[in-house]
C-alpha cells in the first residue's frame, strides 16, 4: 500500500481503529453479529462489491472492524495487481458525505451567523439571477430550489475552479419551481459551499475539519484527497445496470471518472467525502471520553465499500446532539435517507418530526425520500 507523505496515519491500536472489546462485553447478540459478518463476507465473495469494510461501534466502544476484498486492481484496464482493503483504506463514499456538510451549516445557523430560512441573495446576491432570489438555504438542504445543472456536472475539469462554479450557479435557470423536491446530487454542495465562504471565509471542508473532525480526532475523515497520496484512496466501481437516470444525468455512464484526482481535489462537500468506516462510524456514535459529538443510541454500524456507504441502526430512531447544535436546528438541515423510485412535489418544508410525501410515477426525477426525524 502506497505510504502517504503529508497525510497523518494513526496507529491501528488507538480511536477510532481500536481497542476493540468482545462484543458480548456491550451486550451485543454476537450469532447475530456473526450472521451479519457472514453475509458481508459472502456478498463480496459472491461480487456485489470488489471490497469493503464493516465497523461495528456500540456505547463508544469498538466491537467489530472488518475488511474484505480489494480496494484497487478490480479493472482489467486498470494494469495494476489487486490491492487488499486495510482498515485504514479510505473509500470515496460520495454522498455520505452530504449530512457533514448539513451538519456545518447547521453549527452557522446556531451560532447565529446563518438564517436558513432567508434567502441565499442575502449572502450571495449574484445568486439571485433568472428568478432564484426567494430560494433558501433550507430549501438546498431538503432538495426543494429546484436548482439541477447537468451541463455543468458534465464539465468535471471546472469543479475545481471556484469562478467557474460560481459563474454557473449564478447563471443557471431552475429546473423546477421552487418547492419541488428533486434531489440535488452536486448542486447540494456547490451552493452550501459557497455559503460557508461567504458566511465564514473557510470553504465548508475546511470548516468541517477545523469544527468538527479535527476535535473528534479523526484525521481520516476529509473532503477531498486532503494531503492523501491518489494510490491510497480505494476506487468506486460501477456494478449495477447501464443506465440510472439521477437528476437528469445517467449516473452508470461516466460513474467511475469520479476516481480521478481531479474529481476528489474539487472537494464538492456532496459528492467528496473521502474516509474509511472505522472514521465515519466514530463520528456519529461519538467515542470515550466524549467529544464534540455525542449520541444516546447504543449500538451504530457503517459498510464502506467501493458501491455503498450505508450506516445501520440496530435500535430505534437514535438522537444526536452536538454540544452547539440544537435539536430543532438538526431536524430540520440533517437527513436520513431511504431509496425511492419516484416522488412528486411535496408540501414546502417543515420542522414537523415526519414528512409524508406523495409517491407517483409522474414524478421530475428519481430521487430519495427524506425523513426529517430527529
């Protein structure tokens, strides 16, 4: 595995890739534990993924922290031999990343320096050009500006550039009027990340990792290659059919161009997120002695795999609090995410604890369900 040379590495013994304890010691079920470690490992032996990693932490304590497969060399084109999956092995996990950033604005808005519900003209007045003055930062955290750009998505060699970035969202058109519910799958972080500089003069990755990574101690949790040398950070293939229509871009065509350095330097804080399980899965169950981040759910697992970034609940609906976020605050800019084929127009956003919404074959695009419980 190629060794990076500004990158900071932890020791496998220390937070978050250890100490493990027996997972009867927390009370842990462990044939059922052993049942899910057993469909891991046959899912990729079977070749749903090329290679992943399964972290299992429980009241702050490591319990399980698993690898399979490979993390490089899938490809025939790729001329390379296969690369195992370490723990340490960090996965682009692309939209994962997608709550973090909500969770930065959140932090803005509770420190009092960010009104979600004004309009984003009052931080970014270019902004409001071809008729999106009235759009809020709430309606980008739930989907609902109506704002897609897939010609721009199309131009990856100008992700980085933030003029360029810039350039396009003042000059983009809504797709749909504000209010419709069409997953933003890019555009969610280009506008929040403008935000942020706005608002603070820190991109929101930098912001993440000075607020919130940085003091929960996980180095490998960035946006972006973050000092990582390219050859370290596992590829994400493409595994499923030939063409999956995600706002208005057949997302199997080009899915693995996303492997390039220049795609993970752009650091969109949706689509960016670079890390390993063990990182992620210690951030929202937070660790021993508390952190930043603290949670009164007892057991939390993450996958991380070259096709998912799935994090799994094994008790009821868990509540997170940050020791400067309110409840409220959370509920409304965070997420949880379940698949869905179809969606038409909903209601406009609440703080309500569920959001019912209306499922139709009629719907602008295939996008997700949110479910605003916290």
């Amino acid at each position: 595995m190629s060794t990076d040379a500004t990158f900071p590495k932890k020791d496998l013994n220390t937070f978050p890739y250890g100490p493990s304890v027996s997972p009867e010691s927390l009370g842990l079920n462990e044939s059922r534990l052993a049942r899910v470690l057993d469909r891991f490992k046959k899912q990729q032996s079977f070749g749903l993924f090329p290679g992943g990693q399964l972290v299992v932490r429980c009241m702050g304590k490591l319990a399980v922290n698993e690898v399979v497969g490979i993390a490089r060399g899938f490809r025939t084109q790729e001329a390379r031999l296969p690369r195992p999956v370490q723990p340490q092995t960090a996965f682009p996990v692309l939209s994962a990343g997608k709550p973090l950033a909500a969770i930065c604005i959140a932090l803005l808005e509770e420190r009092g320096r960010l009104d979600i519900e004004a309009p984003i003209v009052q931080t970014f007045p270019e902004f409001g050009e071809h008729g999106k003055d009235k759009i809020t930062t709430l309606d980008v955290l739930t989907h609902r500006s109506g704002i897609l750009m897939p010609d721009f998505v199309s131009k990856q060699s100008l992700w980085g550039d933030r003029v360029a970035v810039q350039t396009a969202l003042i000059e983009t058109v809504p797709t749909y009027p504000r209010g419709t519910l069409a997953y933003h799958p890019y555009e969610y972080g280009w506008i929040l990340n403008e935000i942020v500089l706005r608002v603070d003069g820190r991109s929101l990755p930098d912001f993440f990792v000075e607020e919130l990574a940085d003091p929960l101690e996980l180095p490998a949790l960035r946006f972006g290659l973050a000092g990582r040398n390219p050859e370290s950070v596992a590829f994400t293939y493409w595994l499923g059919t030939e063409k999956v229509n995600v706002a208005g871009i057949n997302v199997a065509e080009n899915f693995e161009t996303q492997n390039s350095v220049s795609v993970l330097a752009a650091r969109n804080p949706a689509t960016s997120l670079v890390c390993d399980a063990a990182s992620i899965a210690a951030f929202w169950l937070g660790s021993t002695p508390p952190r930043a981040v603290n949670t009164c759910a007892r057991t939390w697992a993450v996958i991380v795999s070259q096709t998912t970034a799935m994090p799994i609940r094994s008790q009821p609906r868990r509540r997170v609090h940050l020791s400067t976020v309110s409840r409220s605050t959370l509920r409304r800019c965070c997420t949880r995410s379940t698949t869905a084929s179809t969606l038409a127009p909903a209601e406009t956003p609440t703080t309500s604890r569920k959001i019912r919404m209306r499922i139709s074959k009629s719907s602008p695009c295939s996008i997700r369900v949110q479910d605003y419980y916290f």
